[in-house]
C-alpha cells in the first residue's frame, strides 16, 4: 500500500472501517497519517472517518445494542465475550508493545505489559458477572 513504511500497517485493513460486522469502505478517500513518534517518519495512512461514516457507524451500534444479540445475552455470556477479548489481547502482547509507542509516544517501558494490563482489567469485569 502506498504511503506505508518500511515497518508496515499494523492495522489490517487501513482503508476501511468495521461497522456493522464487516470492512466497510468509507464516504470518500480521505485518509490521514500516523507518524512514528520516534523519528516523525510514516508510520501508515488509515481512512478518515467523515459524518457519513460516523453516522452510518452509530446507527449500527444502535440497532445492534437495541436488536441485535447483546441484549439479549446472560452475564455470564457477555463475560465471555470479555475473556475472549482478553486473550486476544494477550495474544497481540507484542504488537501492542511496538506500535503503542510509535504512534502515541509513550515509552517501550511503558507499553510492555499493556495487553496483559488490558485483559486483566476485562477479566476482572468479566469476573463480576459471577456475582451478579
């Protein structure tokens, strides 16, 4: 893809949102850039989110919450979802640990255990539902 670095995108599919459970293909071609935080090099390009998208992204969201299966889901259930979550969080560990850092200028340190920290704190809540 053209205006990607040498590092390469992260994110799978740059030029599209996920909305409504698929890649959709946004409003217009509009993109902007990620630059790394270390050296101010490309980093990558995503799609940028114009009112279209955002309303077309909100209003699934809606109809989902409201119709779709969430609601409709015991606690236990939706904790699932969140330890699923976690454990694919834990599983990109080092992907996060790379990229945290070039695109938000924290610390290596820092980012090291942020998925571990993030599935943590989703199974923590996930562990409510026990006791709900």
């Amino acid at each position: 893809m053209a205006g990607v670095s040498e590092i390469g995108s992260p994110v799978i599919h740059p030029d599209r949102f996920f909305i409504d459970g698929e890649w959709a293909k946004p409003s217009t071609d509009a993109t902007f850039e990620i630059l790394d935080s270390n050296d101010e090099r490309l980093f990558f390009r995503v799609a940028e989110a114009r009112p279209p998208d955002i309303e077309r992204a909100v209003s699934a969201a809606r109809t989902a919450f409201d119709s779709g299966p969430w609601p409709l889901l015991t606690h236990r259930q939706r904790a699932e979802y969140l330890r699923s979550l976690a454990q694919a969080l834990e599983a990109r560990e080092a992907v996060l640990t790379d990229i945290w850092p070039r695109e938000s200028g924290v610390t290596i340190s820092y980012a090291r255990g942020s998925g571990t920290r993030g599935a943590g704190i989703l199974r923590f809540y996930a562990s409510l539902a026990d006791s709900f």
